[in-house]
C-alpha cells in the first residue's frame, strides 16, 4: 500500500465509497438498499459519508443536480 501513499484502511474505503457511488449512479436499488447492499449501517450513514466526501446527498449525485 505504501506505493499508492494510502494505509490498507483507507484504500478499503476509498474502494468501498467506490462501489457504493457506483451502485447509486448505475442501479435503480433505494438508497436504502444500496447501504445494506454496502454493509453501511444506515442510509444515514451514506448520506453523512457522500455529503463529507463529494459534498452532495447521495440522492443528488444520482439525479446529478
């Protein structure tokens, strides 16, 4: 990992956040089931991680507003 300068724990999560946009971009799953699908305890969780990350709610990073 030290040759991508992130620890082992941020690449999971830049990984994981990857996979979660790309399910609310691609998919027709609530953002609900896209969290459970994520291993995400909550919607809320996403929607405060997506709003930290991208500053938008995952409900406007797919409606692309």
């Amino acid at each position: 990992m030290k040759y991508l300068r992130k620890t082992h724990r941020q690449y999971i999560s830049n990984t994981r956040i990857g996979k979660t946009r790309q399910l609310l971009v691609e998919s027709n799953l609530s953002v609900m089931e896209v969290a459970v699908v994520s291993r995400f305890n909550s919607s809320a969780n996403i929607s405060k991680l997506f709003r930290t990350k991208f500053g938008v709610s995952p409900g406007r990073l797919r409606t692309g507003r």
